[in-house]
C-alpha cells in the first residue's frame, strides 16, 4: 500500500484559491467586451504598468531587440527552432488526407484545413519564456496558419528582446507586447485596433489560463491549463541529487507548481527531501520553488512498480519523467500524462526548451482525455462527400428515407426521396408525418 511521506495542499484549499479568479477574469473579460481598447489600455497601465499608442512591435523594433542579443543567442534560438520545426513537420506528414470509395459511386474523404487565425500566448512577467514562442507561433506556421498573432507581457519596464526575436524568428505576422487577462481578452474578442483570432494557444499564469477557459467557445483553445505539474517516477537505479534537481527545477516555475516523487524505494524517497532541502538553501530561485515545494509538493511509496503505474495514472500529471530499471514498460502501460521523459539522461527541461516537442501540455488531471499542443491542434480535419452515379445516389436515399422516418424526420426523408424519383425512376410518394413509412417502401 503507497505511503505518503509528504502530502500536498487539499483539493478544498485549491478549490478557494480557484474561486477569486475566475471572478476576476468574468470581470475583467465583460469589461474588454464593452470598452475594447480603453478597457485593454487600463489593465494595462493597472496590472504592468506599460502603455504606448499601439501594443504592436514595429519592423524596426523588432530588429531592435534582436540587435541586443548577441549571435550566439540567436543561434541557440535557431537551434531550438530548427529542433521543434522539425518535429512538427515530421508530425504534420502522418496526416494523411483521405480520399475513399466506400460504395459503387459513393467517395467520402477528409482534409486538413489550418486554422485562420492563431493568437499565441507567451509567458514572459517573470521569465522571458522564449521557448513558448517556438512552441506556439512556429507550429502554427508549419500548419499553414495564414494570421499568427503574439502577445507577451513586457519585461523589466519593455519588451523582453529574446521573446520579440524568438517570435520573429518563428514567423509571427504580429508581435504584440501586452500581457495577462488583457491580452487574452484582446485576442479573443477583438477590439477596435486588434482584429480577433479563432483560436488562442499558449500557457500561462492563472489567470490567462482561466481567461482561455471563459473564452472557449467563442474561440477555440489548445487545452485547459494550470500551474506546471511534473511528476518523477524512480527506483533504487537512480540517487536523490537527480530526483531532487528535477523535481525542483519545475517547481521554480511558480509557487502553486505540484512537484511529485513516486518511486518503490523508501530509502530514495529520504534521500530526496534532504536532497531537496540542500538545494533549496542554494538555488537562486530557491524562495518561489520553496513554496511549492512546500505547499504542493509530495513524495509517494509504493510497494511495486504496478502500484506506481496505476498512481500515476491517477495522477495524470503534465511532465513524467521516468527513471528506472524499466522504463520502456512505463511508456508502453503508462495511459494519462501530457510527455512522458524515459531515462536518466532525459529531462523535462529538454522538452521544454529545445529537444523538440511541445511544452503547451495538460495540466489539472486534463492528460485523462487530451494530449498537448502539436501540429495537428491547428489543422481542422472536415470530411466531404460524393455522390456520383444515379445508381447510388438512389440507393442511398432509400436508406436515407427510411431510417429519417424512423426518426420522425419527414423534410430528410424528402431529400432521399426525390433523389430515388429523379435519380432511381421509382414514382414515389412525398413522405407524410401520417404515413412515416409510406415513402420509404
């Protein structure tokens, strides 16, 4: 039976906390529908004190910052780049189009249309989160996205350089710096300066994340998202340096960030609090990581490694990373998690930052029923259909009569029936609500 050395907050805790955003994001969002720029312009001033005539980044202040960094970081951000248009494109090919003959003279088949426009979200209030750009803009563009727009918050009192060139580099055709609910809100509903997306994509704190919640529907969204998760899944293989490093090196994202041990082995467990408490006393984010580590931290043993399987799945957590003496059988019976990190060698920051794969993951157990951000998020998959003898298109619509009667659906059947008249020869009656079957026999 698993043991918890060392718990979380509870759900109802969270659930409070939970509760005042999604009152500040309801409030926030009418007023960005009623006043459009004037609203977004406050928020603005109110939230990171930064206002200008127009939020978007011109040409020449685009080159700007991408003059402050120096060629190596523009290389490096190439580099990530290169790794993550690769992969999308290597995604975006097994997507194949469909084009079948299902009946004599019946073809039915799929395409992939790319969404229109994108608006992109890129963290960047605390961290200059860079590598959300190569994850949003740049996969967007390799799904053939015709209008991607960005927003980032501005950092340190301006434009954060390496966010502007990373979008720049990624292919944005609107670089915005403006932040938070406002950005969101812009993108989604428009305002009088800044036309509005179909689809907003990107993570954020809790309150983008609630904003893109609110606004589903109206727009779509890449995935419900919450506070960086990662769960580390080790045994006896592994020491608790390793497990504490990367158990901590998420939980600096931010103080609400669930950090996770599960493993078969009490003596690692040990080990990796003590280790966790030397690291916090050293790391430069130590302060924020501390926190979560505190209030939403956890370390688990289990009794076997099919124990740990079904936790974890439980757990369904954003980041697995697995290190073990059997890893390969995780990925092949592990069902709920956003990325799945197999090895010691492997980590979740190489995911997030350059290896290639997407960081915009499920978070909030939301892995139960999604994966994370790819390509194929920006392709819209929408069957057609073709009729091309009068042979089947009068057989069909016999079946198509009948069961549209059975159905109550006299205006359907109709559709069947002329066809069986114009198509098949057979004089057949008009169907009526008083004679459901008459038409179809």
């Amino acid at each position: 039976m698993a043991r918890w050395l060392k718990s979380s907050k509870t759900v109802e805790e969270r659930a409070e906390a939970n509760k005042q955003v999604r009152l500040t994001v309801e409030t926030i969002l009418a007023d960005i529908e009623k006043r459009g720029d004037d609203a977004v312009r406050e928020l603005s001033r109110k939230f990171d004190g930064w206002d200008r005539p127009d939020f978007r980044l011109t040409a020449a202040e685009i080159e700007a910052c991408k003059a402050e960094l120096s060629e190596q970081d523009l290389s490096d951000i190439a580099f990530a780049q290169t790794q993550v248009r690769n992969f999308a494109e290597a995604q975006k090919a097994t997507m194949l189009e469909l084009e079948i003959e299902t009946l004599p003279g019946v073809t039915l088949g799929h395409k992939h249309i790319p969404i229109n426009a994108v608006g992109c979200y890129v963290p960047g209030g605390k961290y200059p989160l860079l590598a959300s750009a190569h994850m949003s803009v740049l996969t967007a563009k390799v799904a053939g996205c015709k209008r991607v727009i960005t927003a980032a918050p501005p950092f340190h009192g301006k434009a954060a350089p390496a966010i502007v060139a990373a979008q720049a580099m990624a292919g944005a055709d609107e670089i915005m710096v403006l932040g938070g609910i406002q950005a969101i809100g812009a993108m989604a509903i428009g305002t009088q300066s800044i036309k509005p997306v179909d689809m907003l994509v990107g993570p954020g704190n809790a309150y983008v994340a609630e904003a893109k919640r609110q606004l589903y529907g109206r727009v779509g969204i890449d995935l419900f998202a919450g506070p960086t998760e990662t769960l580390v899944i080790a045994d006896e293989t592994v020491d608790g340096e390793l497990c504490a490093t990367d158990l901590l090196g998420q939980a600096e994202h931010g103080p609400t960030s669930p950090a996770i041990l599960l493993t078969t082995s009490e003596k690692l467990a040990r080990e990796t609090i003590a280790e966790v408490e030397r690291l916090l006393a050293i790391l430069p984010t130590g302060e924020v990581a501390r926190k979560s580590w505190t209030d939403f931290g956890e370390v688990i043993v289990c009794d076997s490694h099919q124990e740990v399987l079904e936790i974890a799945d439980g757990i369904a957590s954003e980041h697995v990373q697995v290190m073990t003496d059997r890893d390969f059988w995780f990925r092949d019976n592990l069902s709920n998690y956003g990325a799945l990190f197999l090895g010691p060698r492997t980590n979740v920051a190489y995911g997030d930052k350059v290896i290639g794969t997407n960081h915009t993951l499920p978070t909030m157990k939301a892995a139960r029923y999604t994966g994370g951000l790819w390509v194929g998020k920006f392709l819209k998959t929408c069957t057609w259909q073709n009729v091309a003898t009068d042979e089947a298109s009068a057989m069909v619509g016999e079946y198509a009569s009948r069961l549209s009667m059975l159905e109550g659906f006299v205006g359907h059947a109709e559709q069947g029936n002329i066809r069986v008249r114009r198509y098949g020869g057979r004089n057949i009656p008009y169907a009526t609500a008083a004679s459901p079957r008459a038409a179809a026999e």
